[in-house]
C-alpha cells in the first residue's frame, strides 16, 4: 500500500474549501493524513477548517501566526512548508492540492497506481478542468507539466529535489530538478480535476516581468529565454514587454538563479531538446 500524505495551503477559500476536502473523503483509495494550512485568512475559512478537523480524525488544521508575504509563487509554498513540518505519519507520496479543487473518486487510486507501477516516477499529477458556460473544458497548460494545483511527489522525489523552493516558477522548477535527478514525470489526462477558479493570476506587466526573471533564474541561457518569453506571452496573452523586460533586465545584471550551473546546463540542454522534437515529430 501506498501511504499518502495531503497539505492543503489556503487563504480565503470559505467559498470551495469544504466542497474540495469533502471531494477527498469520497475517494476509492484512503490517504493518511490531511494537513490544512490556513495562511492569515480573514474570511470563515479557518472556522471551516476547524469543523472539518472536528469531523475528521485524519484531519489537522496548521494556522500562521504571520500570513505570508503575498508574493505569487513564494506565499503558496512557504504555507506548504509550514504543513510539511507538521506531518505526524510516515508517508510515500505527498501531495501538495488546491483549496479550490474538486477532486474525481479515483484521483487517489490513480495517483497510488501510478507510483506502484513505476518505482522510478518523481511527480505525477491529473489535469485541470475550468467551466465555461456550464461545460468544463481543459486548462490552456502544457500538457507535459505536472499541475501546481494537485501535484503528488514520491518520497525519494522530494528528497532529492530539496522540497518546493518559495519563488514564482517553483512548480516548474521542481520538475526539471526531479527530471535532473532521474526521476519521471508523469500527468494522466484522463484523470480530470475541477478547477473553480483558473490557474494563476492576472499578468499585468510587473507580473510578466517577474515571470520573465524566472527564466533566468531557471538558467534558460539568453537565446532560449527570449523564445521562452515570446511563447509565454502568446500563450497566456501575458504582457510581451514586461516578460522581455524582466527576462533581460535580470540577464543583464546577473541576478543570483534558481539553479546550479550542472542544473542549469542540464535544463537548457532539455528545453532545447523539446524544441526540436516538436519540429521532427
């Protein structure tokens, strides 16, 4: 058996924040331990949070006595950390979910098959799922990138990875290092999610050239960052100058990375990789 541990970071999420642990107690594969981290929310959130922890044994609330610097990326993982460290049992695979989202009965026997059935599986992750106009459709996302949402690690994984490092791109971040490490990296897009809000947040152009600092920080070398920033733009309908921007205005002064030069030169040598074999098929 695979022992499954869940931390829930959330703030403000009195609207989906039952709905989404309830999802979890109708699965057809048990988890352990359920650590919900209340960042300084200032809605009902926590009250909920501390019915739910009445009402379920498996279930522990972690509240921050200082909320997170709202930072995107950094607030979201440093919740996550506090949760982290307030695990009680032994686990396998962890899994880092939403508050906002609702999970299909065998999202967990899933994610314990595919861990069971390759021994060398890092992350793994279903697929999100938004609702337009009553009909739930895909998230425009890679459909190679193991999701921020609802991503599940395999011990020796996040061992090796170092855990999740609190910075914008942290959920890109750790899939390259799991695949630096040797580690497989998995999605199931048969295994859909409902997403009750959409993924990330508006990307005004001081967030597009803080994303544009990410791809120097990854090491993306400046060739493959331009392309990087271009393609995001499109993409995400993002911000072109703030991305260039940031992406250039950290290259030109040598801002400290994200990565190590083995791990940066082994993410370049990756990400060009995948450029070529989508133009050789």
């Amino acid at each position: 058996m695979v022992a499954i541990s869940i931390i829930i970071p959330f703030f403000n999420e009195e609207t989906h924040l039952e709905q989404s642990v309830n999802s979890l107690f109708t699965q057809t594969y048990n988890f352990n331990e359920l650590i919900l981290v209340d960042d300084g929310s200032t809605d009902k959130s926590a009250e909920i949070a501390k019915s739910l922890e009445k009402k379920h044994p498996s279930v522990r609330l972690v509240s921050a006595k200082t909320p997170s610097v709202h930072q995107p990326g950094q607030k979201v993982v440093r919740a996550f950390i506090r949760g982290f460290e307030a695990l009680h049992t032994s686990w396998d695979v962890v899994c880092k979910f939403d508050a906002d989202i609702i999970f299909p009965s065998n999202y967990l026997e899933t994610v314990a098959k595919a861990f069971t059935s390759d021994s060398n599986l890092g992350m793994f992750s279903g697929v999100l799922s938004i609702e337009k106009k009553g009909v739930w459709t895909l998230e425009n996302i890679s459909a190679n990138h193991v999701r921020g949402p609802v991503k599940a690690y395999s011990k020796p994984c996040f061992t090796a990875i170092g855990g999740l490092r609190p910075a914008l791109g942290w959920d890109t971040l750790d899939e390259l290092l799991a695949l630096y490490h040797g580690f497989a990296v998995k999605t199931d897009d048969t295994l859909r999610v409902k997403h009750l809000r959409p993924t990330g947040f508006k990307y005004g152009r001081r967030a597009a050239k803080a994303k544009g600092e990410v791809f120097y920080g990854l090491g993306y070398g400046f060739i493959l960052g331009i392309l990087a920033s271009l393609k995001w733009a499109q993409s995400q309908r993002g911000s072109l100058i703030g991305v260039l921007l940031g992406f250039i205005g950290a290259w030109l002064k040598r801002k400290p990375k994200l990565v190590t030069k083995k791990e940066g030169k082994f993410i370049r040598k990756y990400r060009w990789s995948r450029i070529r074999s989508q133009f050789v098929g």
